[in-house]
C-alpha cells in the first residue's frame, strides 16, 4: 500500500508524518479492492501449498482447478439445494485428468478431492477464510481488520444431506464484476449478446451468454433470500405495499427476461441453422442450451414468486383472528435476541449465558456405590440373540390366474397383427383367421381389442422410445358384419416410424 | 433419580401415608411418612420426563400438594433445601422445579460443550442456540404468556432464522458504509452476529458424519439437551428434526430465562423497548428492521 505523496514543500522522510490517508472515504475504496484482492488469495494458496503434498504434484494447475469447481458448483446449484459433492468431483476429473494425463486416476481424485476441501477449507471450525489488513479510522489511527469470508459453503439440502453453494464472493472473484449491481448486470450482458448475435459473432456470444447465466443464478440466488425471508416476516413485512410491489417487480423482471431469453433463442437457433461454419453451428448449439437453462431457472423462480401470495394470506388469517391474549408476555425475538446480536460478542455472552444458565433446565448428577459398580463390571452381557424371534411360516395362498387371455393367445394376437407395411388389412378379415387358428376361444376378443387400441396409436410414446413401427387402425365407414362384434370394420396397418429422423428431431422440439 | 433414593422413600410412604397424611396436616405436625411423601413428589419433578398422567402416585402426590396447603410448604421446603426452585406444581406440568444457580442439579457451560470452555465463540453460539430455540418456540409475547400455546420448531427452522437475522444486520450494516470487520487484536469486540454469520451452517466430516461445530450442529446439541431435559418433545425428522414444547419449557423461559437474560441486557446499557404487543400491523421506518424477523415460524 502506498500513501499518497505529501503536496507539503517539507521532506516527506522527515516530516512527522502527512496524513497517510485521504479520508475514509478513500480508504473505503481500498478495503473494499483489499476485500477483492483476499477472495483471490485461496486460489493462488493452492498452487503455493502444492509443493508441501507428499508427492509431485507440481503438474498440476491447482487454480485452474479451483475456478472449475467453483464454476462447476455455481453453475449446478439450483434453486433449492446446492451442488452434490460427489457430482462437482466427477465433473471436476476430466481436467485434472487431461493436467497429468499419465498420471494414476486415484490421483486424479485425490487432487480434485483436496482443491475441493480446501475452497471449503475444511481445515477451520468455521470453514472459511480469513485475510487481515489495514484502515486508517476516522480519527486518524489505523486499525488492523479481519476479514472474513467463504468461497464455497456446505448448506443442508433434503433428508439430511449437504450441499454446495458457491457464495457472492465466490461468484464476484468469478465474474470478475466486483460490486456491481445484479439487475443491470444482467441486462447489460443480455444487450451485449444480442449485439453480438445480430452480427454474428458468436464467439463473443457463448461468453456474453454464460455472464448472463452467472447473473441468473445470482439473482435467483438473491431472491431465494429474500422469499425465504419473506416467509418469517408475517407480523412485520410491508403486505399492504411493500411485498406485493416487490413481488410485481420479480414477476416483471422475469417476464421480461423471458421474452428476451426466447427472442434470442429464436435466434440462435437460426443462426445454427443457417451456419455453414461446424465450429459456428457446435457454438450456436452450446449458446442454445445454456439461454435455455436460463429460461428453466427463470420458470422456476416465477413459480416460486406466484406461490408467496397465497402463503402470505394464510399466515395472516391463523394471527390476526386469533384470540388476543390475556396477559402479555416477553418478546424473546425483539426485547432479548434482536437486541443482543448488534452487541460485541463478549457483552452478548453474558446474556447467553444468563438465558442458558437459567434456561437449561436441570441434571441429576450420577452417583455409583462402590459396590454397585464392582457388580456391574463384572456380570457378564446379557446374550443378545443376534437374529430375533423366530419368524412364524407364512401362511401363502396361491392367488388364481384370473387373467382373461393366456401368453399363447397374445403370442397369437400379436402375430396376427404384425402386418407388412404396404398390405394394410381389414378387421373382419383378422377376425375370421383368428376363429380359424384357435376356434372356440377368446383369441378374436383379444385381437378385436388390440385393433380398438390401435385406433388411438401411442405415437408420443413410439416416438420416445424410437419405434421403428406402430400398429393403427383407421375407419373408412364400412361396418363390420360379424356375429359377434359391432362397430366399424376397421383397416389394420403397420406405419413405419422415421427412428433416426425422430432422433434428430428429438434434440430440437420446436 | 437412582433406585436406592426411591426405594427407602418407598417403603416408608406406602403402608403408613394412606393412614397418617390426615389427621397430621389437619393438625399441622409433620411426620417423617410426610416428609417422605413431599421428597418423593420432589423426586418425581427431578425426572423431567414423567408426566403426572402416566403414573399414579405422581398424580395422587400433586393432588395432595394442591389440596393441603402444609404439605405444600413441606414439599417446597424440600425443594429449597435441595437447591431447587418450585416453578409450578399442576397437572399438566407436574412438580415443575428447576435448579438454582449453584444447586448439584444446574447445568454448567463447561460440562455441556467441552469446547465452549475455552472458545469464546463457542461459547457464545451454545447460548445463542438456547436463546434462538426459545424465540423460535415462542415468536410472540401472547405465546409465552399463554398457557396453552404448544410452539413448534425444527432444527433447520431455527438455524435459517437466526442466520437471517444476521444477515440483516450485515446488510444494515453495509447501507450505513460501517466496516464491521473486527479489529485483530480486540476479537471480544466483534459484533455478535459475525461470529455466528462466519460459522458454516452445516459440513460434512471426514468420517461423514454431521459437523458438529457448524451452527446446525450446535443448535441440534440444544435441542437434543432440551429433550432430555424434558422441554421439548420430538415428533419428527422433517426440518433436521422437528419437535414440540412442553409445559415445563414455556415456565422455564418464562419465569427463569427470560428475565434472566433481560436483567443482564439492562446491566449492560442496553434497554429493550417492547409495548408489550406484538403488533400485526406494518411497523414503521427503522424500527421495522428490529422486529423484522419476529414472524411466526412457518408451519408446513
């Protein structure tokens, strides 16, 4: 740090010293660019502390791999939960991999592995960071701050489970956009892609577009907090106002991202189409999967706006028509734990623990008799019978096969019905052979069924599972004349289905 | 309580009380069958699971503390003399007591974390959590006061809460330009929420168990001391951990806590403004950001 030069004619190095800070307002610009400056250093930690693993692991580009994983868990967290673990490190491998490509695979693992834990520095009870530096105060002295901070952090998903969650100054060193606003950010790296797109540089594109994804999921993020807040703070929120006004602007915004994110879909999916280029085309189609993910997580935040209403209104309802109480009690949120948290931790313990000296309740201390002990130590266990009870026989009764039509009549059926594609045939004529082969049995029953489901084809289903024919059944008019079915003769054919055009397809539904 | 306290108690209560505990609180002598009789009824509020409901003789002994008023006296002064502090005696509490500050019965910091012995964070967070469970458990004046409100809380509930709390005060913080750093020489200065905001919520250890020094760690130690303890029952895995409060819990933050940790706030300096109401309507301007959080907490 240098202080700035004295505009005093006096020699600096003799002087009793110029005020070495400007003020704090310029010293705030350094602590914030110092702050900056901090998130970086666990990643430049890595490739320092490398040489200390017992092993050679100077192959590796440790900061490379830490800016993956950090991408890889921005990139994978949802809205919910966070990034699974063990998919960050699977993902994570092929790059360390490719670093020392002769190197064991168990390695690999153990590098991925050890980048991992040391971003959540697990090392720390608090599993973060912690830099110092230094502020001139107001009144001129200067004082040596910690800063503390996480890049990625552990948070409990469903059922126990933990996840990952890259933090805002994880997503700030990675963005490189140090303290700037999410909302404008955003919609500057959405102009700056169409710009790009429209003249057709597509390179420029893909990273203007993955900004953009970063924003997403900041300001998802942010709103998450927000709605998460929002949920607690029944009593005290804004519901007249302030809520639904913030709620109106997350919905615009979406709305509004929407259309953006669908206009330049359209037309990237055209600038793919229309691309003579390979490179461009595989370009185009990255940018559309990475512009539709931004589209997933903005439906998925609109959803989440929509349900916070009816959640407001039932919270309300359960406190404001409940009974007024008789006699009013102590706030413990507003007169004890607000109150406490603003206080400098050594103030606030003393009434923690005045709360958990008095609050904790009571313990019987243990007492033991000598010769209760000696007793106990030496009665041997009690046999414990490792495979319980004995399991009575169950009682099985052999349920009867209460199937109308066996497996030799739907063999039959479906032989029957395996038509050549250009010899279409007529239900009544199926039917005959059907009495034919298996006469007196229900063999024309089943196959009049199976051309009744033909005549509405699971095409969806065919189409998903990439079918190469499909039974249908079409009316021309004709009644079947036949003893014992009524209804249309229906014509019986076989389509065949277009596999690798649907294949094709697939990947692009319109 | 141990066996052997019982028993003797036992043996003397059972042939003689039924014969001799009316004719001797009707004349105001004591006999040793009732003093044995109120040091059973104390041993029953020594097991802070019990409910009256369950057993007989804790019903019949509470009955009997209700209805004369000298063995009443003869029980409370058992109590006393044992270093406890009758909270309520009722049916739906039971002989609530609680331990007096050096009584053989309270619960010390040290014992409950070894950690939080040495490590003044951890020793603020362990208190923390019992005061955050509280104010989870009890979110509005008219709660703790009602008799009959039964709070519900979970262990991932409270964390959120408490961490949102915090988070606000650092965004405060941040509108009004303070860099709340703490200085490295003066840690004690730091303010309260850092230390919990810096804390992880949660990890993962090596051996894949829960990290106990995350703060959802620390608050589930609470929560499970304060189930045996016989102040919340639990009634599911949802949230980390669901649970319920008891009767005994609402008397003793009520009645012990509360105050307690009151009286040391406006030792500090620090005066607690509450009307007393929990007021459903908006709160105005700056005000707004203490009682920001005081919201119920949200059931299903």
């Amino acid at each position: 740090m240098t202080s700035p030069a004295s505009t005093e004619p006096v020699p600096p190095q003799l002087s009793a010293g110029p005020r070495p800070a400007q003020g704090p307002a310029a010293d705030e610009g350094l602590a914030r660019r110092l702050r900056a400056l901090a998130c970086t250093a666990p990643l430049h930690d890595l490739d320092v502390r490398k040489a200390n693993l017992a092993g050679e692991y100077s192959t590796y580009a440790m900061a490379e791999v830490a800016l993956a994983a950090i991408d890889l868990v921005t990139l994978n967290m949802d809205f919910d939960t966070g990034a699974d673990h063990e998919q960050v490190l699977a993902r994570l491998l092929p790059r360390v991999a490719a670093q020392a490509p002769r190197r064991p695979a168990a390695e690999h693992e153990r590098v991925a592995r050890w980048v991992l834990e040391n971003l959540i520095n697990v090392g720390s009870v608090d599993r973060g960071f912690r830099a110092v530096y230094g502020t001139f105060g107001a009144d001129g002295a200067y004082v040596r701050r910690d800063y503390d901070f996480k890049l990625l952090e552990e948070v409990p998903g469903y059922g126990g489970s933990v996840y990952l969650r890259t933090t805002d100054e994880a997503v700030n060193v990675l963005v490189g956009a140090l303290d700037t606003d999410v909302t404008s950010a955003q919609i500057a790296a959405e102009v700056k892609l169409e710009v790009l797109i429209s003249r057709g540089r597509l390179a420029d594109a893909q990273l203007a577009a993955e900004q953009a994804r970063y924003r997403t999921v900041q300001y998802a993020e942010t709103l998450r907090k927000t709605l998460e807040a929002t949920r607690r703070n029944v009593r005290a929120v804004d519901w007249l106002s302030g809520v639904p006004d913030m709620i109106d602007e997350a919905l615009d915004h979406v709305a509004d991202r929407y259309r953006h994110e669908n206009a330049i879909l359209t037309n990237i999916r055209k600038a793919r189409d229309e691309a003579d280029d390979q490179e461009h085309k595989r370009r185009a189609a990255e940018l559309v999967d990475i512009v539709k993910d931004c589209i997933r997580r903005h439906t998925q935040l609109q959803s989440r706006l929509l349900e916070a209403g009816p959640l407001f209104r039932a919270e309300q309802d359960r406190q404001a028509f409940a009974q007024p109480a008789a006699r009013s009690g102590l706030d413990l949120y507003g007169q004890l734990l607000a109150p406490l948290l603003p206080l400098p931790v050594e103030q606030a313990t003393r009434a923690t623990d005045a709360f958990f000296a008095h609050g904790a309740g009571l313990r019987t201390p243990a007492s033991v008799r000598v010769g209760d002990l000696v007793e106990l130590l030496l009665t041997p266990p009690v046999e414990r019978e490792h495979l319980g009870a004995e399991m009575p026989e169950p009682d099985l009764i052999a349920t009867p096969d209460d199937s109308r039509f066996s497996e030799e009549q739907l063999a039959a059926a479906t032989e029957l019905l395996t038509l050549e594609y250009d010899a279409p045939r007529r239900l009544s004529g199926l039917l005959a052979e059907a009495r034919r082969r298996a006469p007196g049995t229900e063999l024309p029953y089943l196959v009049a069924l199976l051309a009744v489901h033909a005549a509405s084809p699971p095409v969806g289903t065919a189409y998903r599972q990439g079918e190469e024919r499909l039974l249908f059944a079409v009316d021309d008019g004709t009644e079947l004349d036949d003893p014992e079915f009524g209804g249309a003769d229906l014509i019986l054919g076989t389509a065949l289905l277009d596999a690798a055009g649907m294949a094709a397809d697939r990947t692009d539904p319109v | 309580m141990s066996d052997h306290h019982a028993e003797p108690a036992d043996a003397w209560s059972e042939p003689e009380a039924v014969a001799q505990h009316a004719p001797a609180a009707g004349q105001g002598g004591v006999t040793p069958a009732d003093a044995a009789d109120a040091a059973r009824l104390v041993s029953f509020g020594l097991q802070p699971k019990l409910l009256p409901a369950r057993d007989a003789e804790y019903a019949d002994l509470l009955r009997r503390y209700r209805e004369e008023p000298a063995f009443a006296r003869l029980a409370d002064a058992v109590a006393t003399g044992l270093g406890l502090i009758v909270l309520e005696v009722s049916p739906r509490a039971g002989m609530a007591v609680t331990a007096s500050e050096d009584s053989v019965f309270a619960v010390r910091m040290g014992d409950y974390a070894r950690r939080a012995a040495t490590d003044s964070a951890d020793r603020f967070l362990h208190g923390l959590a019992h005061l955050a469970v509280a104010a989870m458990a009890f979110p509005r004046p008219e709660d703790l006061a009602d008799d009959g409100y039964i709070g519900r809380i979970t262990v991932n509930g409270v964390e959120a809460f408490v961490r949102q709390a915090c988070r606000r005060l650092e965004e405060r913080a941040e509108e009004q330009g303070e860099n709340t750093d703490p200085a490295t020489d003066a840690p004690g200065l730091e303010a309260a929420w850092r230390v919990y905001h810096r804390r992880s919520s949660t990890g993962v250890t090596k051996d894949a168990r829960r990290l106990a020094g995350s703060t959802t760690g620390i608050i589930g130690k609470a929560v499970a001391f304060l189930t045996d303890s016989g102040f919340l029952q639990r009634t599911g895995d949802e949230g980390g951990g669901s649970y319920r409060t008891t009767a005994r819990y609402q008397l003793q933050v009520r009645d012990m806590a509360g105050s307690a940790a009151m009286a040391e706030l406006l030792d500090l300096g620090v005066v607690p403004v509450g009307d007393g109401t929990a007021t459903l309507l908006p709160p105005e301007g700056e005000d707004a950001e203490l009682v920001a959080d005081a919201g119920l907490p949200f059931h299903g």
